[in-house]
C-alpha cells in the first residue's frame, strides 16, 4: 500500500494550508517479485529462484511539490534490489530511474536525470515487458535501451488523449555518443495506440560510428471479455568494423479476465534480415491468481525455439537471462554452444504491490 507523507504535518497550523498544498507530499511504494524456475536451456536442465519476471522488485519514492497555477515540482526515484539474494543493483542506488522535473497542466512536463526509454516504456504499456511476452525475449540483446543515463524528457499535456514526448541523452563515458527518441500515444475510450522511435550514435557500442535504430509499435482494444495486443519492433544496428543488425519482431497477446483472475497468451516471431538461419519463434500462457487487489500468484509455460544461429530466451522484466552467453549476437548468432538449441520454461511465483 502507498504511503503518503504529507507536508502539513501539524494538524493546528490550519486546515486551510493543507488544502492549498494537497497535492504535495512525498509517496513510498514499490514491489516485490520472487519466483521459482526449472529450465530447459537445449542443453541441460537449470533450476533457479528469480526475482523481478513480472515486475521487476524495487523501493520507489516519488515527491511532489504544489507551485500553484497547475505547476508543480517532482522527482522519482527507483531502487531496484533483488529479494532472493536481498543485494541492491551493482550499477547503482537509484540506477532504475532518478529524475527530477517541472510538470504544468497548461506547457506539460519537462524533466532530467536517468530515466526508462521511451521505446521500452512503449512496451510497458502493454504489459509486454515481462515473462511471457515474446517482445520482451527478442528485445534488443543486451537491454541497452531499457535506462538511459544524462537524459532530459519533454511530455506534451494531454490532447484529448494524444501525449507527445521527445527524450535526449548523451553518453558520458563518450563524448560523442548521444541517443534520441520520440514517442506518440493515444487513447480512446477502451482503444490505445503507441509508437515509438529510438536513434543512438556511438551510445552503445565502442566504436565511434556506431548506430542502432529501433522502431517499437504497439496497439490494443479491450473486449471486456478480452483485451488482444499487437507489438510490433525493428532494429538495425551498424558499427565501424563489419557488424550489423536488422531484424523485426510481431507478437500478437491476448489479456483473458477469468473471474476476478487473468490469463495472459502470447504468440511471437522474429525474423533476422541480415543473418540466415537465425529466425526464432516464441510461445507463452501465464495465469494470474489474485490474493488481494496488491498480491497475486502467477504460473506459467514458454516455449522458444531458435534456429541453427538463434539463442534466445524466456526473460523477466528484471532483464535476467538464464543463460548468460558469451557473443553479442550481431553478426555469428550467440554462442557457438547454445545456438539452435529450444528453450523451455516452466514458472511459478508471487508478486506483491505496496
């Protein structure tokens, strides 16, 4: 459950102040994932206890400040930790997200700091970015747009249910590096569409001249009975050497409400453009039981096979593989051990709200 600290503490000060600042205070909320896992790699068999498959675990705190006017100040800040081992990220506190920014009801909403793309963000809103669903196991390899660091975000204010957004980063570690995305959404009534499109120079790989293009694409209708999903990405990466990369992923999902319980189907394919014989296709059914509007139990079955050059995997929201595999997957496939071989999953565990 959310807990707000408001900033009109003593009641006596006047209830009048406390209702001019309504909207201040700072909110503490979070999540905590942890499952069980038997694997089928194509190789071997591996058992392990996961976290964050459905979302990933993490303590967030978000603040707002009333300016007055429909403008107000804000920053969010999210830390990821993993409670099957109780550690915190390696790549830092507050590394899933730490941004700090202006919103107005009138101008929108501009902000600073690390923060998600707008490409996986596309993604989240169709709750795509999880175990289960095929886009997330043929993401990008390696998940390098997912948080992007030295970032600013414009937000359009809503325009009767269209919000534009445009997203700048550079790279720090490379001067030259920089990436650049744009974002469209829109919803109407039970309809919402989302699109977005990612372009980096020098911000992923080494090499100066590098580039990676990524076009993400998502639309869904709620039935009621059902709420089918369409996401749609295109990547094309290029470096100075000889590497390259052009692929697109479809996956088509479908949301089942069962009661107050929900099962979620997903049917996915990629197709490589560049490398033969490295096309894979994915399959999953996960069911949701709800203990409480905050806590629900989940279990699941996935299925990837690959072809000859292919290794991909069921993967969580928390970026996880199973196997970690030791190429990048650009221009040879993965890994000359695990390539072709057909990944199966078999998953069951608990996720909370608070």
């Amino acid at each position: 459950m959310s807990k707000k600290f408001a900033g009109c503490m003593p009641l006596a000060l006047a209830l009048a102040t406390c209702a001019a600042h309504a909207e201040s205070g700072v909110r503490v909320s979070g999540y905590l994932d942890v499952s069980m896992e038997r694997i089928d790699t194509g190789r071997g068999m591996l058992t392990r206890q996961s976290s964050g498959q459905l979302n990933q675990s993490r303590l967030n705190f978000q603040g707002v400040e009333d300016l007055g006017g429909g403008n107000a100040a804000v920053f969010d800040l999210q830390m990821p930790f993993s409670p099957d081992t109780g550690a915190g990220s390696s790549n830092g506190l507050f590394s899933r997200t730490a941004t700090l920014g202006l919103t107005s009801k009138a101008l929108g909403t501009l902000k600073v700091g690390r923060m998600q793309s707008l490409s996986d963000e596309t993604i989240a809103s169709f709750w795509a970015l999880r175990w289960g669903a095929s886009t997330n196991y043929f993401l990008y390899y390696g998940n390098t747009t997912q948080l992007l660091s030295n970032a600013i975000r414009y937000e359009t204010p809503d325009m009767r249910g269209l919000v534009l957004s445009v997203e700048y980063a550079v790279d720090e570690h490379n001067g030259s590096g920089r990436a650049v995305e744009g974002q469209a959404r829109y919803q109407y009534d039970k309809w919402k569409v989302n699109g977005a499109y990612y372009v980096s120079h020098g911000h992923e790989f080494v090499e100066p001249g590098s580039s990676v293009h990524i076009g993400t694409f998502g639309t869904s209708y709620d039935f009621g009975f059902a709420t089918p999903s369409l996401m749609v990405q295109d990547t094309r990466t290029h470096d100075a050497v000889v590497n390259r990369t052009s692929k697109i992923s479809v996956a088509l999902s479908a949301t089942v409400p069962v009661g107050r319980n929900a099962l979620w189907l997903d049917y996915g394919i990629l197709h490589n453009r560049v490398l033969a014989n490295a096309n894979a296709r994915a399959a999953s059914v996960r069911f949701d039981y709800n203990l409480s509007k905050r806590t629900f139990l989940y279990a699941g079955l996935a299925q990837v096979w690959n072809d000859a050059k292919a290794y991909y995997q069921p993967m969580g929201a928390s970026g996880s593989y199973p196997v970690f595999t030791s190429a990048t997957g650009v221009s040879t496939g993965f890994d000359p051990v695990y390539n072709g071989g057909d990944v199966r999953s078999l998953i069951a565990g608990i996720r909370m709200a608070f």
